[in-house]
C-alpha cells in the first residue's frame, strides 16, 4: 500500500471513529434518568460567608463517589449558578456572590463515579456516553460561570474526582491529601473533560505524565508542579480556601487598618474579571476537543478491556 492510501486509510477511519459532532442526547432526559440511580447527595449553601458559597458532596459510606442522583444534583446547583450571575434572585446573598469553594463531606474529596453504581446501571457504552454527556456539560458551564471557584482537596480525589478539581480555577490541597487520575488503570479516558483542563492547568508534558502514568500526586508534588495553588494542614482546606478567596470579596486592608470595616470589592467587577478569564479559554478548538474527549471516552466505556475491570471492582 503506497504511503499515500495509508495516511488516507488511517485518516478516514480516525475521523469517522472520533467524528466531532455535536452531542445529540437531551440533557434534560438524562439528567432525570440519572437522578434515579445511587444516594448521596450534592448540597448548595449560598450563605457560607459573605460573597462565598459552599458546594458539598456528601456520599460518605461511597468516601463521596458520585452517584448518578448526585450527578443531576450537580447540574441542578450549576443551573442554579447560572440564574443567580443572571440576577435572576431576590437574596441578598446571592447577589452578593463572586466566589464557591467545591468540597468532599468529611475527610475525603471525592472518589470519582461510584463503581457500584456503575456495575449496576452505567456498564453499557450507551449509559456511559449519557454520563460522559452529563457532566462534560455541568462541568463545562460551571467553568464558565463569572464566579471563583475554587477545590478543598481533603483525602483522596481519584478518577471523576481529580477531574472535578481541574473544573475549578483554583486547587486547595491538604498535605496528606493523594489525586490521581486512574481512568489508564480503568482502561479508559477521562469522560468528564478533565483532559483538556489539566492541560490547561499544568501544560502537555506535565498532564501527559499524570494522565498516562496515572501517577500519584502527594500535596506536596500537586503544588510543585501547579495543580494546586495552596497546601493546608489536614482538615484546614475550607479555613485555607477561605482565606484564599478573600481578597477577591473584600479590598485588602491597609497596613494598620485590621480592625478596620471591611469594604467589598465591587461583586460586578470581580464576576466580570472571572467572566474575561472564561472567554478567554471559550474557544472553537476547545469545544472541538471537548467533543473530541468525549467520543474517545465512549469508543472504551463498558467495552472490552474497561468491561472486564469494571466487572473487577
């Protein structure tokens, strides 16, 4: 075969395999028919402090596995998100909002997708691609809201988890805390666009190591190489966050000022600061790779060596 009809070949297949067409699935049929499926629970406090609002995943018996209910409670709070930046709200606090701080319940972040659910209800390439549709979206909007987000890694984030965290635009870690993404392990490719947004956060050589070696990343070694912004002592990521975020709500004190009252900065201006931020990386070849991620995700999802390491779990 000349050289020519090789590339042709091999160019013909890649493209009718990982065609980048639009998702076809209804983003509202899914979502119901997820919330279905596992328990725990994602909670929403737009109270949490002034100008910040607390995002929880709260599945301890699973160490905060994702459930499918969970899933669609996820895209919920994101929709919620998106009424309040659109003043689409009577409360004061939510209008006062420019910053989330995404947590695990407890002493851990999240595990990635509960397998236990999985083995049940999302082992087939079709629910898989229905999961991959789901939080490619909720994860892609929560990106682009004109808040500051940022993740409180306590424990483990593994798989799904460590890509929540790269949805964020900041990463608090714990020194205790380990991230791995261990979808190579599950004979897969992340499947919520995590991909793409690690590239964006460490560069190519550094997330083709930590996605194709699946290493694990200590606090210590997330830091060194930029995933994570902060490190805090075990238990004091939402303390540290805290404090982190802080300046994007309040002016900076002057010296000798401390006890001073504080002022806000102008919520407008701070979600507008996020919003140049986001369409900066809202781009057509971003959205091209995201479709790209995703049709790779669903080409190994509930087949052949992923099918048997599911079964495994």
């Amino acid at each position: 075969m000349s050289s020519f009809l090789f590339k042709r070949g091999f160019s013909s297949f890649f493209s009718e395999r990982f065609r980048l067409s639009p998702v076809q699935e209804n983003l509202n049929v899914i979502r119901e028919e997820l919330r279905q499926i596992g328990r725990g629970s994602v909670e929403f406090n737009s109270s949490f402090l002034q100008g910040i609002g607390l995002i929880t995943l709260h599945n301890p018996e699973r160490h905060n596995a994702l459930s499918g209910k969970m899933m669609a409670e996820l895209a919920d709070i994101v929709d919620k998100l998106e009424n309040i930046t659109k003043d689409k709200t009577n409360s004061k606090e939510e209008n006062d909002l420019v910053a989330l701080i995404l947590s695990g319940d407890g002493n851990t972040f999240c595990s990635g997708l509960d397998l236990s659910v999985a083995k049940s209800h999302i082992m087939t390439p079709e629910n898989g691609k229905k999961m991959s549709s789901l939080m490619q979206d909720a994860l892609l909007r929560f990106s682009r809201l004109p808040l500051i987000s940022i993740a409180a890694i306590e424990g483990y984030a593994l798989g799904g988890g460590a890509e929540l965290t790269t949805a964020c635009d900041h990463r608090c870690i714990s020194a205790t805390a380990k991230i791995r993404f261990v979808h190579v392990k599950m004979a897969t490719t992340p499947g919520w666009g995590g991909g793409g947004r690690l590239i964006n956060i460490i560069g190519k050589t550094k997330a083709l190591r930590v996605l194709g070696a699946s290493e694990l990343l200590t606090g210590q070694q997330a830091y060194d190489i930029g995933y994570a912004d902060i490190i805090a002592k075990n238990g004091e990521t939402i303390n540290k966050s805290k404090e982190f975020l802080d300046p994007y709500v309040y002016f900076s004190p002057k010296e000798g000022e401390l006890n001073a009252e504080r002022k806000m900065n102008s919520v407008k201006a701070v979600r507008g600061m996020k919003a140049i931020i986001a369409k900066a990386n809202d781009s057509g070849a971003q959205r091209n790779y995201v479709r790209f991620e995703h049709a790779l995700f669903c080409s190994l999802w509930g087949q052949g060596e992923n099918l048997t390491e599911l079964k495994k779990k």
